[in-house]
C-alpha cells in the first residue's frame, strides 16, 4: 500500500508541476515548494515517530507471519535481486522508448511529456493497488507471480508494437470533436498515452510488490524487512539507471526505439522462461513457451508488417486536418516517401520527399524545406550583406543546412561554426543537398554537437554574427532559445558591429506571446529591425552597436552570380528589393513590445503559453496585422536608400514575383510617383497576377506607350487578350514580339498556350518543342507539358517519352505519372496503367477525380471488382460531388 500511495504523490506531483507549478510559479518557486513539501514530510513523519509505540524485539510480526510466500523463497537471493534490476531496467527503458514513439503523434511538448510519464506513473499506482486488492484474498505469492509478470509485461509492450500505427487514430477522432481546442489536444494525449502505456504500467505496477512480498517473506529475512525492501529498491534502481543510460545514449539510436521495445520484450519473456525454469524443473512448458513467444517479438519488429516508417515519422497532432477528415492517418503519412529516419539522442529526425517538396522533420514536425526557403535564405543572407565585413559566424541548429550554405557563399567569411544538438541531424544533411548544397564538404564549416546554451557558456570565442534559427518554441526545450539569459550570452558573444539573426514564428503564437518575444530579445540590442521570412516566418535583426545599416555591400555582391541567383529565389531582381522585407524599425518594435512581459529561465512562460496556440487558426493573420499597425513608414529609416522610389519599386516587383499580396501595399505608395514604363509594367503584372484584366490591359497599354519598345509590355498585352479569348490579338502580338527577339520565352510560350487553346496540338507541341530546346534547365513541368499536348494530339508514343523526361527530372511528377496511367489504359496495358494510377491515388490524393474512375476501371478489366469498388469509396471521400464517381460506385446506387 506505501508503495502505491507513495506513487500516487508522484503522479499528483508529476501533474501539478506540469499543468500549474511551473506555469504559474516559475522554476524556482516550484523547487522552493517541492523542498518545503519534503520539509513538511519530514516533519510529519518525526512527529509521527515520536507516537509510535516500541517495536517488539522478537522475530516476526504478525504481519509477516500472515505472508504465505513457499519456503522455495528462501533460495533465491541474489538471481532475485538481480532480475529485480533488470525488470527496473527494462521498464524504464520502455518508457525511453514510448515516450519517442509517442512524441511524433502527440506531439513534443512540455505538456505532451507530462501526460506520458503522469499516465505512466498513474499505470504504476493502478497496478500496484490491483496487487494490493489480491493479496489481501491471501493469494499466494511465489517465484511463479514475479515469472507471470514478465510475461504480461512482455505480452503488454507486444501489444503496443501490434497497434502502434492505431494509435493515432484516435487524435483526429478526438480533435474533430473538441474543434482543435487545447483542452481537446490535452485529452487527446492523454486519452492515447493511456491506451498505449497503461497495459504495460498496470503490470509494472505489480513488480515492486511482488518482489518486496518475496524478499520480505523470506523466514531469514525476519525482523530485517526494511533492510531486505531496501536492497530490493536498490536494485530496481540500479536497474533503472542503467536502463535509462543505455536506451537514452546507446541503444535506441542504435536499433530504434520501436525494435528495442521488441528487445526489451524478449527479454522480458526470457526473464520468465529463466524464474519459471528456477521455481520448478516441471515448469518446463511455461518456460517454452515464453521462449517461444520471443519468436513472435522478433517477427513483430522486423517483419515490417506493423511499422510503417511513414506513419511512424507523421506529426499526427499537427497535420491531422490537412485532407479534412477525408484520409485515414496512414493515407495521409503515405502522400510522402520517408528517404531516411533515426532515432537520435534527442528525437527521430527523418526526411520526407515528394514532388517539389523535401523537408527536414523532427518528431514528426516539419523544421525545414524547400518551401520555406526564403526564409532560410534570408537567415543566412541578411547578417552577411549588412555585416559591413563579416569573419566569423555562429550558426545555432543545423536544420536542412540551407542557412549555413548560404552563409558559404560569402568568400569573406572565414570560419562557420555551426552548434546542433542533435547527431541525427547532421546525418540526414546527405538527403538534404539540393537544399544545403553539400555545404559540409566546405573547410570553414565546422559542426560542434552541443546544447547552443551550453556552448555559448563554455567557449571564448566572438562571432561577427550569430544566427540562432530553433526548432518551434512550443517544442519542450526549445523556448530556453528565447530567454533573456541566452540573448545576454549571446551579445556576450559579439564582436564589435556584431549581428544577432534570430528567426521568430508568427504563426500558431498569440499575440500577446509573439510580443513577449520581442520584448525578450530588445533590451539586448540598441537597435533591432524585423524583417519578413516565408509568409509568417519573421527575422529579428540585433545589433550589439547602433549604426545606420547600408544596402552597399549587397550592391557589391550582385556581381556575384551565386549570391544573386540565392536573392533572386526570393523574388528579388536587384539589391533594393531587399527593403521590401523589412517590417518594423526599432522605434516601432518597442512599441509593439511596449507592456509585454519577458521570457527567462525562471519564468519560461513561452515553454507553456506556446502550445496553446498550436492547433488555433487566424493567429499568423493577428499578428501580421499588429506588425503593419505599428509600421510608421513604408521604407525603414535605418536601412539607407539612396533613391527611395527606386527601392519601392524594387520592393514591389519582389513581391509581384512571389506573387504576394505585400506587392499591393508597395504599389500603394508609389501612386503619386511620376509615371513610367517601368512603374506601369508592374502594375499591370500585379493586376495580371489577381486577373484583373482590364486594369492590366491599361496599365500594359500605358507601359508601352512610354516605352514602345518594350517586350515585357507587349507580352502583357499578349497575355490578356488570351486570357480575354482573343486568340488572334494574342498570337498577332506574340508574332511581333518574335520578329524582334526570336527566343523571348514568355511569348513563345503564349503561342504555345494560344494554339493549346485552339486545339492545335502539333503546333502546340511545336512551340513547346521549341521551349525547351533553349532552356537547358527546363523544369519537369515543361516537359509533361510538351507530353500533354503530344497526348491530345494523338501521339501516345511520342508523350510517353517526353513524360519520362518528365520523371527523370522529378519522379515524383503529377501530371506525368497521371498521363501515363491515361496513356496506358487507352492501350489496355493494364498493369503499367495500374502502376501509374496508384502512384497518383497515394502521392496526389487530392489531384482529380479522374484517377479514381480510371483505376476503378483497370481494376475491373483484371477480374478485381472489390478493388474497383474500394478505390471509388476513396475517390468519393475526397470528391462526394463528383458525378463520374458517384455513376461508377455501386455504393451510390
């Protein structure tokens, strides 16, 4: 009974600390509380103490003399301490291994981690009671109980590999129902954490009694019970240190957390095999067939059959909702390939690919990909082009390397220090090169893994620039990346003229703690500007001395093709379009931060308050409109522009190219500019790009009467009559602007869109044709569009080739496997069309409803009727309005 109650302080201690201590009180006033609990404790027991009567100097108590443990106990002493160790270490290094499992489902928060280990424990206390309630029915307790228990152990942790890919299931189910609110998160991670944890806790939660009835029992033991539970916990404890050190630091990056709770389970079932065979030689079977069922672990973890890496590597908590609730997790998780996955030190990294998309996970949580490149660019970028002579770099987190590569390009920086606290990381970056460009191969880069605290406290060195881009805040341990005591370490850390880059989210942050943000990292710096990423993705630049900041060097380095090409894949097309992604000048941050409070190690509140707002939408929207609230001028004041309708423009035709609606807002200011071809050509792109028609067509129209001769003008025009239907006006305009320049891609490839238009497919294919001949670096697109219009015409052969091309280019292509599995099915070759239409139905789910009714369709030409009618169902889940499907599915009939 002590032991179970004891263990339920735990659990309320464990849920106390976790959801209300911590938060409210900080670290320090939780400690202070703890130490005065244990104070109290103390107390209490003295007093206690002090009214208990004597202890009778005979033998045995009554209590003992109750215990009907067999005199066989009394000849097992050491192997019994000794498998008490090992049940101490196998349990903890279940949960080692659970707790990893489970963080890519649930989710990596402080919040997330309470709930494992509180059910965990709440496991333990339920068991422990359950053993209570069956002794005192004067049970008999043997070495058999302890061999039992090992076996349900092992049974509980084969059940959890069993349905470990179910799991998850049950967070949408339960999300759908709350409408993604935190309490609905918290009970969904509860609810899976139990399902997954308590079979195997309950057991657990037998041991300790278990070995303590048996040890105590023991009729040499009598009058030394305390002695004897005390060497029992000693071992469990021994055990679990062990356990926890070589499942954390060795095993589970090792093998995998999921084929070490394999491991773990053999052992159990061989650790039952071993006390059955010791209580009794006639105890033969029982050991068999534990030994047996070893046999079925071992089929379990490689077999493939219940691990799927992909559903394994899925951030269910965060991309739940991504199809609705029209795709089952595992359909979701397959819309990827998983290329690679650890089991690091710290988390499972893995590496996710399809088409036009590769991404870095942690925990299942996307940290980077080709997708947020601008602002991995900009990381890198920005401190090294407003550095006015940068040496050497502090990077803090590794990620998909592309912010260090670009740091790389810069010839002047000598030395590129990069602290990541997890190895797996730097093991990922070899599938990781067309975002991070092989920068590891460069001798300036240097990895060191460490903790970027604890690096920062311990080295001597001082940094030009420090770029500190961590995972999410709402991650558990992250948010000690956004103290006041790291910014203080870290502008400890700067040279004279230093910069500090520090990448901030706005996105699944409430306001109120995207402010406490900026009001942590302020009073570091004389001077701070934001500046805008990716979408919600938001850069604080600090700089350890006040100084006008210049776009000079950046100017310089245009002439460097690398660094250009870098700038121009966020839009740019020349230095002064850098302006366009600064948001806030430093007198506008503080009044921004103005009233907010500060984030410190004590008073983590970003730890707490930042999962909160994790599933919650509209919050990238909030505080996206507080930042343009507060901007008092369209061009910062630090950063120096010698022509500012120069750098309007430029602002505005970046975010024309990113197709952005920032461009408006850039476009807004420079109406009282003095007209000019070039100011009229972008808006008439800008009014292109939201189909504006007539606007552009009148901004084009002026454009070119400013400039007669200008190309970009008249493909505009060009643009608009074919979008208008006026195919002979836009061809007639194309013409014109080929007799002047031949290869002026953007009309060239107006004729092919006016003769696809037309249905005149060779002349299309033609044109397209013609496309790629000059552009060498043609994307895989071009090339299924050159197959599109071959199909259309006809020419199946001649398609089929150039969508290869297509795949050689990216295998992951759409439109080309999508064609494919047309092309076939129109030459009844079956199974390649089936081949084509399934890698569409997994990878592009959403594409088209088509796919569904034409692998419907090949499925019945090869004698698979259910197969047809299974593929309809999901065709319907996704498009329930489409009336192909609805004709073809037997369901709607």
């Amino acid at each position: 009974r002590l032991y179970w109650i004891n263990t339920l302080g735990a659990v309320a201690g464990t849920f106390a600390a976790g959801f209300v201590f911590l938060p409210a009180l900080g670290l320090r006033l939780t400690v202070a509380l703890a130490v005065a609990l244990n104070l109290l404790a103390g107390g209490v027991a003295l007093l206690l103490a002090r009214a208990a009567p004597a202890a009778a100097p005979s033998g045995e108590s009554a209590e003992a003399t109750a215990l009907r443990v067999p005199s066989a106990a009394a000849e097992i002493p050491l192997h019994l301490l000794v498998a008490f160790g090992m049940v101490g270490g196998t349990a903890i290094a279940y949960e080692v291994c659970w707790t990893r499992l489970l963080a890519t489902t649930l989710g990596s928060s402080t919040y997330a981690f309470t709930l494992m280990l509180g059910t965990f424990l709440a496991g333990l206390v339920l068991g422990s009671a359950i053993f209570e309630f069956w002794f005192s029915r004067r049970k008999e307790v043997s070495l058999a109980t302890f061999a039992v228990t090992q076996t349900l152990t092992a049974l509980a942790a084969l059940l959890f590999l069993v349905f470990f890919q179910q799991f998850s299931e049950l967070v949408p189910l339960i999300l759908h129902k709350t409408n993604t609110s935190f309490r609905g998160m918290l009970l969904a991670q509860f609810a899976t954490s139990a399902l997954a944890l308590l079979p195997a806790a309950l057991v657990f939660g037998f041991n300790f009694p278990v070995v303590t009835v048996l040890i105590a029992g023991r009729p040499e033991t009598s009058g030394h019970y305390a002695a004897a539970v005390g060497r029992a916990y000693a071992a469990n404890t021994l055990g679990a240190i062990a356990g926890a050190t070589l499942a954390g630091f060795w095993l589970v990056p090792a093998v995998g957390a999921f084929r070490l709770v394999a491991l773990l389970a053999s052992l159990n079932f061989l650790l039952a095999a071993y006390l059955h065979a010791r209580r009794s030689p006639t105890a033969i079977v029982k050991s068999v067939v534990n030994v047996v069922m070893v046999v079925a672990v071992v089929f379990v973890a490689g077999s493939g059959v219940f691990y799927d890496r992909a559903v394994a590597t899925f951030g269910t908590m965060l991309y739940y909702d991504r199809y609705g609730d029209k795709l089952t997790i595992p359909e979701m998780a397959a819309t990827a390939d998983v290329l690679f996955v650890a089991d690091g030190l710290n988390a499972t990294i893995s590496v996710a690919r399809t088409e036009d998309y590769l991404a870095i996970r942690t925990n299942g949580k996307v940290d980077a990909s080709n997708k947020d490149r601008i602002t991995q660019l900009l990381v890198g970028h920005l401190g090294a082009v407003l550095h006015p002579a940068p040496r050497r770099v502090l990077v803090v987190g590794f990620g998909s390397g592309m912010t260090v590569s670009a740091l790389a390009l810069h010839p002047e920086i000598e030395s590129i220090t990069c602290v990541e606290i997890e190895p797996a990381v730097i093991r990922a970056a070899e599938y990781l090169q067309p975002l991070n460009r092989n920068v590891l191969r460069d001798p300036r880069v240097h990895i060191v893994l460490d903790d970027a605290r604890n690096f920062l406290l311990t080295t001597r060195e001082q940094y030009d620039i420090i770029v500190s881009e961590p995972s999410n805040p709402w991650i558990a341990g992250v948010a000690a990346l956004y103290t006041d005591e790291f910014y203080r370490q870290a502008r400890s850390r700067l040279r004279p003229g230093g910069l500090f880059v520090q990448w901030v989210q706005a996105y699944s942050l409430y306001p109120e703690d995207f402010r406490m943000v900026l009001a942590t990292f302020l009073p570091h710096f004389p001077q701070v500007t934001l500046w805008r990423g990716e979408g919600p993705d938001y850069i604080l630049l600090g700089q350890r001395d006040a100084a006008p900041l210049t776009l000079e060097r950046l100017r310089e380095k245009w002439s460097n093709a690398a660094v250009r090409a870098d700038f121009e894949k966020t839009g740019m097309r020349r230095p002064e379009g850098l302006a366009g992604f600064h948001r806030l000048d430093d007198a506008d941050l503080r009044k921004l931060a103005a009233g907010s409070i500060r984030n410190t190690d004590d008073r983590n509140h970003l730890e707490y308050r930042a999962p909160r707002g994790l599933l919650v939408k509209g919050l990238e929207e909030q505080n996206r409109d507080a930042i343009w609230k507060q901007r008092s001028a369209p061009l910062s004041s630090i950063l120096r522009a010698d022509d500012s309708t120069a750098a309007l423009e430029a602002a505005a035709e970046t975010f024309i190219n990113l197709d952005d609606e920032d461009a408006d807002f850039f476009l807004g200011y420079l109406y009282a500019a003095p007209e000019s071809a070039a100011l009229a050509l972008l808006r008439g792109r800008w009014n292109l790009n939201g189909s504006r028609l007539a606007d552009a067509k009148a901004a084009f129209t002026t454009a070119l009467r400013l400039d007669a001769k200008s190309l970009d003008a008249a493909d505009g025009l060009a643009t608009v009559a074919r979008r208008e239907g006026h195919y002979d006006t836009a061809e007639l305009l194309c013409r014109q602007i080929l007799a002047r320049d031949p290869k002026y891609v953007p009309a060239m490839e107006c004729m092919m869109r006016v003769h696809r238009a037309r249905e005149n497919w060779d002349l299309a294919a033609q044109w397209q044709a013609g496309l790629l001949k000059i552009k060498p670096d043609a994307a895989p697109d071009e090339f299924s569009r050159l197959g599109e219009v071959l199909f259309q015409g006809g020419k199946y052969d001649l398609a089929e080739r150039a969508f290869f091309a297509a795949l050689e280019k990216e295998p992951y292509s759409y439109a080309a496997h999508r064609n494919l599995g047309e092309i076939y099915r129109n030459k009844k070759l079956w199974d390649k069309a089936e081949a084509q239409y399934e890698f569409v139905v997994r990878f592009h789910p959403d594409a088209d409803a088509g796919t569904y009714a034409g692998l419907a369709e090949v499925y019945r030409a090869t004698g698979r009727p259910q197969s047809a009618v299974e593929i309809l169902r999901k065709g319907l889940r996704l498009f329930p309005d489409n009336s192909d499907l609805q004709r073809l599915s037997p369901v709607t009939k």
